[in-house]
C-alpha cells in the first residue's frame, strides 16, 4: 500500500469516528423516534387548525372590530342575538333542508348512474369524461352558465317548459324556487366526482362474489340489494360523510346566485356567517354563527361514524 493510500484510509477512519460523535449518535437516536418525524405535521396542524378553532372561540365572546384590533367581551351576547334572531332560525331551515336532499338525491343519483357507466366501453367512458367536467370547472363559469339556463324572461330551461306545456318559473329569482335552483347546480356541479367514485368502489368488488349469485340465479334486483350496495357500503359512507360537511359548507353557489334570495328564501349559514361579518361588520356574531357551524357539522359526522359507520362491510 502506498503513502497517498494510507493516509487517505487515516483520514477516512478519523472522519468516521468524528461522524460518530455523541453529536451524531443523539441525533441519530432522535430521527429514529416516530414523534420526531411527525412534529413538523404537527406543528402545522396546530397553527392552521387548533389555533384558528380557539381564536374563533374566544372572538365568539367579544364585539372584535378587526379594523381597529380591538375586542370588547360581551359574553354570550352574539349567540343570544343568534338564537332570537328570524333571519339565523330560516337559515338553520334553510341549511338542514339543504344537506338533507343534497346528500339524499346526491347518493341515490351517483350509485343509479355508476352501476349504469360500470361498463368499459368506449361509449360509457366518454360519459363518464363528460359527467366529471363540471367538477373540475371553476363554480364561476358553472354559476353564470346556469344563470345564463335559468333566465325568466328568455332562459332555456323556461323555454323547455313551455314546449313541454308546462308552466315557467323564476328559478333563483323566486323565493319559492330559489333553495331548488341552487341545490340543481351543486347536484349537477358534484355528479361527476360522486359517480366516479362509485364507479371505483364497483370496479373493487370481486366478480366471483357476482358469479356465485348467477350460479344461484339471483335476480338482478336481489343482486344488487343484497351483494352490491353492503360490498359498496364503504364507497357510500365515504360520500355521505364528504356531502354532509361540504353541505354545510356551501357558500358560493349562494354568493354567485341568490346572495340568500328574497326573504332569506335561499340563505346558507356559510353565506349567513360571511354577511354577518364581511357586509354588516358584526365579526363576533359571525364567529359565533362558525362555533355553532363547527358544532353541527361535528356532531353529524360524530353520528355517521356511530350508526352508519356500524353498517359498513369490508371485504
């Protein structure tokens, strides 16, 4: 071995040993532990989440004027204000009777309409291309487009309705109309995801399970009650948790059409909680109107989990 040989050997064993310093050692011990790895995720979640919900909280409590920084506690002022207020209780209405169609007729439209597509065909996959466009198009374009379908005086859907014989309507305009109109755009609007979805959970479900039902001449009927929908059980949960919060959550289609229609007829309490802070600067109502929200929306998915959750089969 020559000269240049051993000393480069040297100062490789001197720079491991230096590597392998009490330094090293301890941080290496540390990157092993699994609480480590996940502090950075942690440490995120607590800024973006944690601390939002309590600042909320304690802003719930107080007449926060957020021009001036300032925050006057008032106690439960804002949510007694909530809770005699009309305007708050038709909205509460108006929210509830929208999650409950929306997840309902989202559902039964997305599993009638993937068992239809579950075929792969060149014709059933261009539906399905088509029937997911509008998920992924900005709920401006799709906004103004159906604004655009429902026009009273000249839109095509009245001009349908008379050809049909029927009598025309005022869409987002009316107040007996407008919660309907926005709920056709957000059913219209998710489609294509939820029937992808099912589409997916159909496609994961063993064919010899289908096998073994035509073998024992099953009805298609029978078929489809008592193999297809418990073996899509998790798809269908998965959707009914997802339509639930996002339900409540529905803001734009209210700000982009009705901005609450007449009357409230239309109000969504994402919208409500915007107006109560953005419009009339009543920032701690609108916190407290986001507490209550949060509440709901918590305790909903808490009873999905407990009672729909217990019906689920996995394979």
């Amino acid at each position: 071995m020559s000269m240049n040989d051993t000393t480069a050997t040297l100062s490789r064993e001197r720079l491991e040993l230096k590597e392998r310093s009490w330094f090293y050692k301890a941080l290496n011990t540390a990157l092993k532990c699994p609480y480590v790895l996940i502090a950075p995720a942690i440490i995120v979640a607590l800024w973006m989440v944690i601390y939002p919900i309590f600042f909320g909280l304690y802003a719930s409590f107080t007449k926060w004027d957020m021009f001036t920084k300032s925050f006057t506690w008032v106690g439960l002022a804002n949510y007694k204000f909530l809770l005699v207020s009309e305007d708050f209780w038709k909205t509460m209405g108006n929210t509830l009777l929208y999650m409950v169609v929306f997840v309902l007729a989202g559902i039964s439209l997305n599993v009638l309409l993937g068992v239809f597509l579950n075929k792969n065909k060149p014709a059933h996959n261009l539906i399905q291309t088509i029937m997911f466009t509008p998920h992924i198009i900005s709920f401006v374009s799709v906004a103004l487009i159906w604004l655009w379908l429902m026009q009273p005086a000249n839109g095509i859907l009245n001009y349908v309705l008379n050809i049909l014989g029927l009598k025309s309507s005022y869409w987002y305009r009316s107040a007996d109309s407008s919660l309907l109109s926005i709920l056709i755009v957000a059913l219209w609007k998710g489609m294509g995801y939820g029937v992808l979805v099912v589409i997916s959970g159909l496609r994961s479900i063993p064919q010899y399970v289908y096998e073994a039902a035509r073998l024992d001449k099953s009805s298609k009927p029978n078929t489809f009650f008592k193999i297809t929908l418990p073996l899509l059980s998790p798809t269908l949960f998965f959707l009914i948790v997802t339509s639930v919060v996002s339900s409540f959550c529905t803001y734009d289609v209210v700000a982009l059409m009705t901005k609450g229609g007449t009357d409230n007829s239309s109000n969504l309490l994402a919208y409500y909680i915007y107006q109560q802070g953005f419009l009339f600067g009543h920032f701690g109502r609108a916190m407290a109107a986001s507490m209550i929200l949060l509440v709901m929306t918590s305790v909903i998915s808490f009873l999905n989990f407990k009672f729909a959750g217990k019906e689920v089969h996995y394979q």
